[in-house]
C-alpha cells in the first residue's frame, strides 16, 4: 500500500509541478551563482546584495556590555551581552516581546515608539547598540539603513524608506529617554556570521556564511571588495565586506503552479519567491493549500472534511511528520489510514524539495567565492532560525544534498555551527566595532 500511496502523492505534485526531483542542483546552482554577480554589479537583479559596510575581520570584543537588538519576524528581544575580559560573552538580560505589526497594521510612529518602550528597562546598561533589523534594509557607511521594505508578512505603515536607528533615536527622544548612543544596524544574517567566527576562532576557515531559516531566510557572506561593483566609491578596494544576499528575494526558481497560486494570496504578490518555497512563516500556509488542492483532487478518501482546517502552520506539519500519530489538526482531519500514509509523503516532499534548495542556496555562495575546496580548511556555516532547528527531518534532507552533491559531486567542504543566540552575540559584536 505504502508504495501506491507515494506514487499517488508523486503524480499529484507532478501534475502541479511541486516534485522536488524536477529541480536540477547543478543548473540551478549555476543560476544562483549568476544572479549573485548581477546584484554585486548593479539592482538588475532578484538577489539585493547589499554591502553592509561591515569589514570581515577577526572581531573580539573584551570586557564590555553591548546593548542587543533583534527585530525579527515574529519575536522583538531585548538583551545585554557581557564579554569578559578573554572575549567569553554571557547574557545578563534578556527580554522577549511580539514583534510590532505583526498582529495587524500599526503607524510607524507606534511601530518607534513600542521599540523604544521596549528597549527603555536596558538602556542604561551601555552605550553601544547593536540592532539586529532582519528585514530587507539599505545600507549606509554610518551603519545606518533605510528600510527598502517589509517582508514576512509584518505591517507598519510609513517605514518603508525611513533611516531605522535614527528613527527610532527620535522615538526615545520623544519619551524622554537617553538617545545619546552609538547604534549599528545590521541584518541577522550578518549577525549570524559574526556570532558563528566568534565561536570558533581558533579554527581555520576558508570562509563564513551565515544562514537563516526561521520565518523567512536569508544568507549572508563576506565578499572582496573588489568585486562589488556597485560601490565603486567606497575608499577600500581591498579586504573583505560582508554582504546580505537577501536570498529570500531570489526569484529564479522555477516554482511550481501550486507556488504561482499561493504567492498570489499573499501579501506581496511576486516577491520573495525563494522564501515562500522554503521558509517558517510560509512552509505550513502552502501545504495548507497543496492540501486543499489534493483533496479536490481526490488524492484521498471522499470523507475528508477540510473545513475543520482552517489555517495550518508550519509547526503542525513539523509535528505530523516527527509523529504523525500524536494528536494534531492533521492527524485528527486526516483519519484513514492511506491518507494518512498519502499526507506524509506530500508534507515530506515539499520538506525535501525546501532542503533540497537551501543546499543549492549555501553551494552557490561556495561555488561563486571559490571557497571550501580543501577539506582541511571548510566553510563556517553557522545557522539560525527555528525552521531549521526545530525540524530535524528537514536538517536530515539538508545534509543528505550537503553530501550528495556539495561534497561528493562538487568537492565542496563545510562545517554547520549551530550555537545558541549566535544573532545576539553577533549583534553585540556588531555594536561593538
Ligand atoms: C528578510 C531578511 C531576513 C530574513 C531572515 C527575510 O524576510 O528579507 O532581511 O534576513 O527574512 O530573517
């Protein structure tokens, strides 16, 4: 039966174009690679590449307290890291808050001002701030960024196109508060980076990334100057700048007609076409709706009642396919026992087919830089976001292509850092340069 069951599931995601083996590694590697030079030259291109003004240099940072900002998509925390004097940081305060616009349209006035309520109780712990702004934002050599847009699905209107940190300067001055910092802005998979170099210092890389999969992703490298052309003005044309992809923006997979119909439902339409593929805050939506589309297409049994569920998330998928016997909103709408078995194989799928571009995403980084081509001097991958470490059959299909093809086919070598609060640290770091 189970074999009858995975070829249903098979034909039903080809007819839709979701299977994962349509997707060529090599090709679209290469593709990814091409896009990466078109966005170190000019805007032409899915992949933003934007300069972070961030040099990639050894950082250590000594017995200082460094304010942490994390503006993600989902949470908004606040925390004070403390280096002691060899370097080692620990975190002396901590504080965790729903990101705002995330829970329906807010003004940006509202958007600075809950930030900077937010960040009241840990002001006078330092002077330096980094602020860790996980959303699609231009760079200034002042460290500042103008935010280009939101992503994630977050709402706050008038945003786009302001200076973040002096903004939310303004924000704290209004209330009263000191304003007289030194604030660094930079994205989390910037942050990801530094956090994953400081933790193994001693180790010999040919290279770092830092990658992000929680609600969205993103990707992060250090770049020689002299290849990104689009800052020709910047006085270094020597030495290594890190550069945020915005590899969630990536638009040249060819995504499937289920994609082509769930992008549409979203709140901007056409972009961020990787991270829809792949990412927290869509991976449950878009098998809510290949669901929807398998039961119409009679897939599974005729008593299946999908108006029982109403939203899914990209937790209740991760749930059902670590165990699809618990209780869940899958395991109680789906009760026979070959849908059941049906439903395994289409969330597995698409799982595989998210792995299974997250390797072409890190393998282009490599291949582009010409890193990780001696096993005695890998890539330091360091990795966040819960997506990732909260699905452990998605990280199992991810080193499954990491060895197939990164490491067998293309002789590319890695080493995946996953660490507690490498953002954090990161972002001290950050604030501290
Ligand atoms: C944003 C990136 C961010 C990533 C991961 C994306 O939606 O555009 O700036 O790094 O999510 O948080």
């Amino acid at each position: 039966m189970t074999d009858k069951n995975r070829t249903a599931v098979k034909d039903f995601l080809r007819t839709y174009r979701m299977d994962y083996k349509d997707i060529d590694f090599i090709q679209n590697c290469n593709e990814f690679a091409a896009e990466m030079k078109r966005g170190l030259a000019s805007s032409e291109s899915s992949l933003s590449m934007i300069p972070t003004y961030i040099m990639d240099t050894q950082t250590t940072v000594k017995g200082e307290s460094i304010i942490a900002l994390d503006a993600g998509g989902t949470n908004l925390r606040v925390s004070v890291v403390d280096f002691d004097s060899e370097g080692h940081a620990s975190i002396s305060y901590f504080q965790k808050y729903q990101m705002p616009g995330t829970q329906g349209e807010i003004s940006k006035t509202d958007f600075f001002d809950t930030i900077a309520g937010y960040l009241a109780p840990a002001l006078s712990y330092s002077d330096k701030i980094g602020f860790c702004f996980s959303y699609p934002t231009e760079m200034s050599p002042d460290k500042d960024g103008t935010l280009i847009k939101f992503t994630k699905e977050v709402k706050a209107s008038g945003v786009a196109g302001v200076k973040i940190c002096e903004a939310l300067k303004q924000a704290l001055k209004a209330r009263g508060l000191d304003a007289d910092k030194k604030m660094v802005l930079l994205n989390d998979g910037v942050a990801t980076l530094l956090g994953g170099k400081a933790i193994h210092p001693d180790k010999v890389y040919s290279g770092n990334i830092g990658f992000i999969l929680g609600t969205g992703t993103n990707t992060a490298y250090a770049e020689n100057m002299e290849a990104i052309l689009k800052i020709p003005q910047h006085p270094s044309r020597t030495g290594q700048m890190i550069i945020n992809l915005e590899s969630g923006g990536y638009g040249n997979i060819r995504g499937g007609i289920l994609d082509e119909s769930f992008d549409s439902q979203t709140a901007d339409p056409g972009k961020q076409k990787f991270e829809k593929m792949i990412s927290g805050a869509y991976q449950g939506k878009l098998l809510h709706l290949v669901i929807k589309q398998a039961v119409a297409d009679h897939l599974f049994s005729d008593g299946v009642d999908m108006t029982l569920m109403t939203d899914l998330t990209t937790k209740d998928v991760n749930q059902y396919i670590l165990n699809p016997n618990a209780k869940n909103i899958l395991s109680s709408v789906f009760t026979d026992e070959d849908d059941r078995i049906k439903l395994y194989f289409l969330i597995d799928s698409i799982i595989q087919r998210a792995a299974k571009l997250v390797a072409v995403n890190l393998a282009a980084v490599m291949l582009h830089r010409g890193i990780g081509t001696n096993p005695l001097a890998p890539v330091c991958i360091s990795v966040e976001g819960t997506t990732f470490y909260a699905s452990k059959v998605f990280r199992l299909k991810l080193y499954y292509y990491i060895k197939k093809y990164l490491t067998d086919e293309l002789g590319l070598f890695l080493d995946i850092v996953m660490a507690d609060n490498l953002t954090v640290i990161g972002t001290a770091i950050a604030g501290a340069i």
